[in-house]
C-alpha cells in the first residue's frame, strides 16, 4: 500500500512524436505505466494532438507547437519533426516549471525517440528522462550503417547494387536500408543523428521483444551505453488503449462476420503512406483479379489528387461488389485478431508488423520507405511469416495473395505466423522476458 502511494505521487511526463505510429505506443506506454501506479502526465502538440476524453486516467499538458499551416500542409515529414523540436524546447521548459516549480512531484521525462527536444528540457532542469523507442532494433542498427555508408561514399548507392547484402547487417540489401523519401539525405541524417547517437537518458524503453530480435538487441545494448528495456509488444500489454487520429469504421466487422475463416486480404498502409492513381489501379484490378475477399483501408488524401476513392478504376467496385469493403480507418487490431482474415498486405510499419505478428496473420510486403523497409525484409527472410511483393503490378499482387490465401506456401507462413504469436505470447506473460523488463523499469523509476 505505501509502494502504491508513493508511486502515485510520482509523476512521469510522457512526450510522443504527433503522428500515428508514434502516439500509439507512447499511450499504450503511459497505460502499462499507469497500471502500475504512476501519475502520467501526457505533453503533447496541437498538432494530431490525442483526445482527453478517451484517457481521462491521464492529465494532458499541450506544448505550444508553433507550427504553420504551411507546415503541415508541406507532406515533409521530417522537417516538421525537426521544426517541432526547435519550437517546443523552450515552450516545454517553462511549462514544467510551472507545473512543478522545485521539481519535486516529476521522477521523469519519457520521450519518443524522434522528441529530443524533451530531453535536453530535462537535462536543462536537472530531471532524470528516459527515451522511447518505437521502430525496431534492426532500424537502429540500419541507421547506423546507413551513416557510415554515407561517410564512406557509398550512399546514394547505385541501382546495380541493389540486392546486395550491406557487409555486417544481414539479412538487409542496399535496398532495404530505411532512406526517406520526404526529405534530402543531410536533412534526414540530421534527425537520424538527433534520434541515434549523443543521447543523455538513463535508459532505453524499445517497443520489441528478445524473441524477435535477440542478437539485434545485444549489438544495440553495446552502442548505447545505458540499460535497455524490451518490453513488447506493448499493444497486448495495454489491449484497451486507444489513440486513433480517425474515425474507426466499424461496419467492417459486421462485413468480416460474413466471410469464410482465413479468407480475407486485409490491406492497409498505416497513417503516412500515399499511392499514385496508376499504383492504386494495379492494386484494385490485382485484388480483384486475386477473386479472393478483401477489406481495404483507403485513408482520405491517400491517393495523390484525390479527396478518398474518386480515382479507383471505372466498373472496379460495381464489379468486385460485396466481395470487396473499403472503409476510411479500420479498427486494426480487432481486424487482425477476426477469424476471416487470412491474409495483412501491409506497408510493414512497426506497430503494425507488431499487431500481425501477435494475431498470427502472414503478410504481403510492400514498404514504402524508411523503416518499413528494414521491417518487411525481417518478415520475408527472417521470421519467414510474409511474401515480398516486388512490383506493383496487377498480375503480382493477383499471384501474392492466392499464394498468400490459398496456396501451401502461404500454409507455411501461417504456421509460422501462428508459432510466433505463441513465443510473444509466452514472453508477456508473468516470468517471460518483457514481462521482467517492465519490472526493471519500475524499480529504476522508483529508484530516481
Ligand atoms: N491503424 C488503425 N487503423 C487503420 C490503419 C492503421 O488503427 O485503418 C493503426 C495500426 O493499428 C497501427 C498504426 O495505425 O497501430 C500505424 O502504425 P504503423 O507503425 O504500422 O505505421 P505508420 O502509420 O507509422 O506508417
């Protein structure tokens, strides 16, 4: 019981980087957290700023962001991350001070990996902080040798080189190296530097797991030099958290309802991928063409010069009719987690390698940049649990999702996909690895 109120007098300010893939983990964090006795405070932009109402458990601190329309209209991604953390430092620092004038009530600051901002604020009032990792171990890594490669000259890299193995980074090719594609290679490397290297935390939270990146793990434990804590996957340690940007469409599940077991293609690509009219008509006529069921997440302003699905082929939906259901912003995890689906075509973003790999559900790889690269090579030739796809083109995509559904290939990935799941299963229960890290973790926020 005293444990229980001197945790609650022990407040943490989480701070996450404003978009999807990065919001969800840092809520489903401050959840854990939360659970464990902690006051979380949740310091957020206005920009995608999350909604109160769906964590009344927590206190909401806005940062003013100082970012202009033109900002968030520009689609340049990394400099509005690095235009946040030049705008936020000083609003943070005073924020915090008037919150807690002598620093009493605060243990520390957890911040996203790409906010470091945060973390020169707590160096600044002499607050202990802590930061978040939300991509993979195999990204840091990557990271790092994409640096090297530069100073080596060998990035940009030639085409020819391609599918080369990158020396030491097995079983990454030149090509799965997590480049952007919103900015030039000094403006992402800036960030990179910002996110990778010179940290002044006491310690690492990584949203991935001993099971799934063990040696990964070891060889980013020897770059950092404080403790790490893997402690994944954080959205089945946390089920009920919700931080969803969009509406839900939940007509979805009543159409899942209707299909067979293991039928369904479930094609989505996260929050931040965007499609040309010509790829969006490969992929319509190849999932047609596939003549297998399929529910397609479509986000408004995916589709370059369109509002939704203006631009998807003449006769496309008339055709596919009831076999196909394109929603808006689908609720992914309980889509995963439904017996119709057989299938994820996913860009491969973190969490939602994550969410596929915890529901045992093989995938279709296409990545579009950055680390979803990294992540849709591990699924195809390291977990196994995926199919490359190489070509948007209509016959592939046809090819890849019979395989994928109906194929023994696809068989074989299942059962992989299904023995994975067991493994992180058994890793978060009480003993397993992420389990025993949260503990660590408890015991150093105790011990600040
Ligand atoms: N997501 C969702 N509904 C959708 C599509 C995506 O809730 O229709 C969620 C998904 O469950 C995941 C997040 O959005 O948690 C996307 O994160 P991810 O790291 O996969 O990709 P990003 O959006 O960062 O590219």
């Amino acid at each position: 019981m005293k444990k229980e109120t001197e945790r609650r007098s022990r407040r943490l300010v989480l701070v996450p980087c404003p978009l999807q893939g990065h919001i969800n983990p840092m809520l489903q964090l401050g959840t854990i957290l939360e659970s464990r006795g902690f006051s979380i405070t949740i310091a957020h932009t206005s920009y995608n700023s999350p909604n109160p109402e769906t964590h009344p458990e927590f206190s909401f601190l806005l940062i003013p962001d100082g970012l202009s329309d033109r900002d968030i209209s520009s689609g340049d991604l990394i400099s509005l991350v690095l235009n946040i953390n030049h705008n936020c430092k000083e609003s943070l620092n005073q924020l915090i001070q008037q919150e807690d004038p002598h620093r009493k009530e605060i243990a520390c600051i957890i911040s996203d990996e790409l906010m470091y901002f945060a973390e020169a604020v707590a160096a600044n009032l002499k607050l202990p902080s802590i930061v978040l990792r939300t991509t993979s171990a195999a990204t840091a890594l990557a990271w790092s040798a994409v640096l090297e490669l530069k100073a080596q000259g060998l990035i940009p890299f030639q085409d020819s080189r391609s599918h080369d193995l990158v020396p030491k980074l097995h079983p990454l090719r030149f090509k799965d190296l997590p480049i952007s594609i919103f900015a030039d290679f000094e403006t992402a490397a800036k960030l990179a530097v910002y996110s990778y290297r010179n940290r002044t935390s006491s310690a690492v939270i990584w949203n991935t797991m001993d099971c799934l990146e063990q040696s990964r793990l070891l060889q980013v434990q020897q770059e950092h030099k404080v403790p790490i804590f893997p402690i994944a996957p954080m959205h089945t340690i946390a089920p009920h958290t919700s931080g969803s940007l969009l509406k839900e469409d939940r007509s979805c599940m009543e159409w899942l309802d209707k299909q067979s077991h293991n039928s369904v293609i479930y094609v989505s690509l996260g929050s931040i991928a965007f499609l040309s009219e010509k790829e969006v008509e490969e992929m319509a006529w190849g999932l047609d063409n596939s003549e297998q069921p399929f529910l397609w997440v479509v986000r408004p302003g995916s589709i370059s010069g369109s509002d939704w699905i203006e631009l998807l082929p003449q006769g496309f939906r008339n055709g596919v009719g009831e076999r196909g259901c394109i929603v808006k912003w689908a609720p992914q995890k309980e889509v995963l987690a439904h017996e119709a689906v057989g299938g994820f075509w996913s860009h491969c973003g973190w969490n939602s390698t994550l969410e596929s790999i915890c529901e045992g559900v093989p995938m279709i790889c296409r990545p579009c940049f950055g680390d979803q690269r990294v992540n849709a090579r591990y699924v195809s030739h390291e977990w196994r649990i995926g199919i490359e796809l190489e070509k948007l083109e209509r016959e592939e995509i046809e090819r890849a999702v019979r395989k994928l559904i109906l194929g023994n290939e696809g068989k074989e990935m299942r059962e992989r996909a299904k023995d994975l799941k067991e493994k992180v299963t058994v890793y978060t229960r009480e003993g397993g690895s992420s389990y025993n890290f949260l503990n660590e973790l408890v015991n150093l926020i105790m011990s600040f």
